[in-house]
C-alpha cells in the first residue's frame, strides 16, 4: 500500500501540492489527470522522492517517512523508500552510453548488487516481455521512441518496484508508437502491477485505470473509478475537463471500463 | 650540410634523454595529478557549499588570470625565501599540477554540467546513490565529450613543460640551450629540439583519435545528440 497524507510542496513562493492525501492499493492502477500545472508530476515525483515533500507523510509498504519543513530527511531512508518505486519518463532518459540489456540489468548490479549472469537473465526476461528481446544488444540511440521507452519500462521492473511510476509515458510519442506502449502498460495491469500514471492520453488512462485522481491546482478535486470519472464525475471542474480532453482527443469514453 | 646533419646526430642523444627522463614524466606526472585536482575543484564548483565554491573560483582566477612562468618563478625562486627551497623537478611538477588543475577543473564542471538533469533522475529512479550515479551514468557521458578539451590541455601541457628550463629543469628545451652554448649552432639545434616536440604531440594527437574512436561506440549517440 502507498499512502500519502497531507502532502505539501512548495517550490519557494510557489506551493505545487496543498496537502494531498491518497491510498493506493496493491494491485490497482490510478491515473492521475488534470490540466497543466496542477501537480501531476509533482505528485508522482514526490512518491519516489525525486521531489522532497515540504511536509506531510508517506509510507510505501513498511517504510513510512514523516517529513517536515526545515528537517533534513535521512537520505538512507530517502533511497531504502525509492527502492521500493520505479519510474518511467515522459522522455524515457534510458543511458545512452549503454545497451537496452545493459540499460535493464544496470538497477540489479550496480544497485542490488546481483551477479551479472542472474541479472542478464532477469533482464532478458523483461525485455522479452516488452517484445523486444531481439534489441537486447541495440544502442539506445538506435531505437524508436517507443521501443525506448519499452526498454524503459523494463529498466523500471527490474529491481521488482511495489510501484511503477509513469509521468505521460506515451506524450513524447507519434499516436503509433504509442499504441505499443499503451499495450505493455495493459498487459502490465492485467499482471496486477501496481501503477500510477500522471496522463493527458484518455485512451491509456480509460483502458487501464481502476482509479482516476483528478489534480488541480495542487489539489485534489475529486477521486473514483475510472467510470465514475469519465462518464459521472460529480464536479463540474471534473465535468469539463474531461470533456476538454475528450473533444481534443476524439476519443469516446464510455466504453472506457477500467479493465 | 654535412656539419649540420652530424652536429644534429651527435646533439640527439643529448635532448633525446632530455625528454625521456625529464619532459614526458614531467608532463604524464603533472596532467594526472593535474586532473585529480581539476576534478575535485570541479566537484566542489559543482556541489560545494558556498564558501567552498567561492574559494575553488578564487584559485581559478588566479591561476588562470597569472603567467604560467611567472607561477614557475615564485615557486623556485620565490619560495626559498621563505623558507620552502625546491628541486627544479618537484617545482616545475607542482607548477605544472597547479596549472593543470585550474584549466582543467573548468572543462570536467562543463562537461559534468552537460549531463541532463534527466540523466540523474534515472539514476536515482533505480535506486543508485549519488556516488553510484556519478561513477555509472553520469561519469561516463561526460568522459565522451571532455575527450577533445582534455586532449588539446595535454597536447597544450607538452609544449609548454619547455618553460621549466627556465627553472633551471634540465629537459628537452633546456638541453638543446646548453649545446648552443657550447656549439654556437642555435638554429639547428632549436630546429632539432622543436621537431622532437612536434614528434611527441603528433605522437598524443593519433592517441586523442584513437581514444575519441574507442568512446564514440554506442551507436554514435553524441552524433544523435547533437
Ligand atoms: N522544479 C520546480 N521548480 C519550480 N517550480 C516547479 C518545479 N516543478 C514544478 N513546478 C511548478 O509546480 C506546479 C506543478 O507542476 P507539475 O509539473 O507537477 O504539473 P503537471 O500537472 O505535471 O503539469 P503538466 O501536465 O504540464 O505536466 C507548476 O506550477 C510548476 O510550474
Ligand atoms: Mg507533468
């Protein structure tokens, strides 16, 4: 479980999140959606902690850490809780100067410690369940978008995160490309991944979302079933952006089940 | 001519040793100890505290901001007065290292800086420390594109060794100096002396290729970069 209480963040003068609570169960996937600026990211990256709330509580599975402004947290504490995460890129930042196997098993050597046979095999595993096996041995810059950010999610798995973090994982990709990554990130639902996704991509965010969290202005405005949001969402602010997005995506809703 | 060629022959063991035993060690010993110092000045412009920073900023000033003879001068000539008395060797090394060290701080800050911020997020999104990150991602992006500069402040470090024969250094430059004196023959002599340093920077040039082909692996992604 992954649960929030009372998040802040401030950036100076700026406050990106105003006290955001959530609960993430095991095995869900929630989308967080709301217009630019309303702390999508800000929330996901607060949850691995590349973003140090100002204050609040987080507690990913038994590591919980309280934080407060003007105390300096444990950066032991900071990685033992990100360990516990993986994320994945708008703009899939895989190492360039490394192979897609490479990229995959670095998180399991360098991090874990693994042997390198054993993490090359779980490596391989994972890229072959992102369909690209056979790139194993490519270079990044050889790749297409959306097999990069395929190797990404693999490089995210390998350490078996409890959570994986998507900010837009589909936003730098054509509509093509993206379909491939839409499918990975299905089959991953299916598995029972736990996954939260900030997403402008209605699509991705209808087709495999259990729970939708709509941000705004660094707060939540309101939380449901993916259903609930998209087809009743009892806010009017919900109301109309959805169907901002869904004008600007011409993409229908309600067959959007959470699946 | 044929005074000239054996004059040059019988002067080449002389500037030869001059080099081996003075101007290449001189040059390896004062870039490696250079670089250590330029990198950790770099680490401290990079991520030190204020007054750090401000103090590795002061010391490039001044290093940089000073005539590498004159840096040469205080510390052989200069410091004994103060008590510190010097060989030429470790004076000339210490100089070298100084120098070095300030150059080449500014060329690893760049080329650590150049790294995208993206690049630690991942790093850190894996779990790694700062010092794993550093030493796995970021480290060896930065090698790539430090190569070139790195290469040229060698390349610039080998010809410049021959200030060190004004402190009394008895290397290549000052070597062929020494013959003049006694020989009367400056042009051949200088001649002879500039071609043996051209024949050690060609010598590092073919190396700065080689190892810029070597790096330039991974699918060329500094030209997908770019
Ligand atoms: N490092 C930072 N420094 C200063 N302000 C920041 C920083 N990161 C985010 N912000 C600000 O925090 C607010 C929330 O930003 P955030 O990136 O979380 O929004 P978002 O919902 O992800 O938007 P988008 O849909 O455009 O990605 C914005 O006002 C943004 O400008
Ligand atoms: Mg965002």
């Amino acid at each position: 479980m992954i649960k929030l209480t009372n998040i802040e963040k401030r950036f100076g003068a700026l406050v990106a999140l105003k006290g955001v609570s959530a609960v993430i169960a095991e095995g869900t996937v929630t989308a967080l959606i709301g217009p630019s600026g309303g702390g999508k990211s800000t929330m996901l990256r607060s949850i691995n902690l590349l973003e140090i709330p100002t204050s609040g509580e987080l507690t990913i599975g038994e590591e919980t850490i309280v934080f407060q402004s003007g105390v300096k947290v444990d950066g032991k504490a900071v990685r033992r809780l990100r360990r516990q995460t993986g994320m994945v890129f708008q703009n899939f930042q895989l190492f360039p100067h490394q192979t897609a196997l490479a990229n995959v098993m670095e998180g399991l050597t360098t991090v874990l410690k693994w042997p390198a046979d054993k993490a090359r095999a779980r490596a391989l595993a994972l890229l072959e369940k992102v369909g690209l096996a056979h790139k194993a041995e490519a270079w990044p810059a050889t790749l297409s978008g959306g097999q990069q950010q395929r190797v990404a999610i693999a490089r995210a798995l390998a350490p078996s995160p409890r959570v994986l973090l998507c900010d837009e994982p589909t936003s730098a990709l054509d509509p093509e490309l993206s379909g491939e990554v839409v499918d990975v990130l299905a089959q991953l639902a299916r598995e029972g991944t736990t996954m939260v996704m900030a997403t402008h991509d209605l699509r991705l965010a209808s087709k495999i979302a259990d729970r939708v969290i709509f941000l705004e202005a660094g707060m939540i405005v309101e939380t449901g079933t993916a259903r609930e949001i998209f087809t009743t969402p009892r806010h009017e602010r919900t109301r109309r952006f959805i169907s901002t997005l869904t004008q600007r995506d011409e993409v229908g809703v309600d067959g959007g089940d959470a699946s | 001519m044929q005074h000239w060629l054996s004059l040059m022959a019988s002067s080449f063991p002389f500037l030869l040793r001059g080099a081996l035993v003075f101007t290449v060690p001189l040059t390896l010993l004062s870039f490696t100890f250079g670089l250590l110092l330029g990198f950790g000045i770099a680490l401290v412009r990079l991520f030190g505290g204020r007054l750090s920073i401000a103090a590795a900023r002061f010391y490039v000033w001044m290093l940089r901001g000073t005539p590498l003879l004159v840096q040469l001068f205080i510390i052989f000539y200069g410091l004994p007065s103060v008590g510190i008395v010097l060989d030429a060797f470790p004076a000339a090394l210490i100089g070298f290292t100084l120098n070095v060290g300030a150059y080449t701080s500014e060329i690893i800050r760049a080329v650590i800086a150049s790294v995208p911020k993206g690049q630690w997020e991942a790093a850190y999104s894996i779990g790694m420390s700062w010092g794993q990150a550093m030493r796995r991602t970021i480290l060896p992006q930065a090698a790539r594109v430090a190569v070139p500069p790195l290469s040229n402040t060698f390349i610039s470090l080998v010809k410049d060794t021959s200030l060190a024969a004004a402190v009394t250094l008895p290397e290549l430059f000052r070597a062929a100096q020494r013959i003049v004196a006694t020989s009367y023959e400056p042009m051949i002599l200088y001649v002879e002396a500039a071609l043996i340093y051209l024949a050690l920077s060609s010598v590092l040039s073919i190396l700065q290729v080689r190892l810029e082909h070597r790096l330039g692996r991974s699918g060329g992604f500094l030209e997908a970069k770019s």
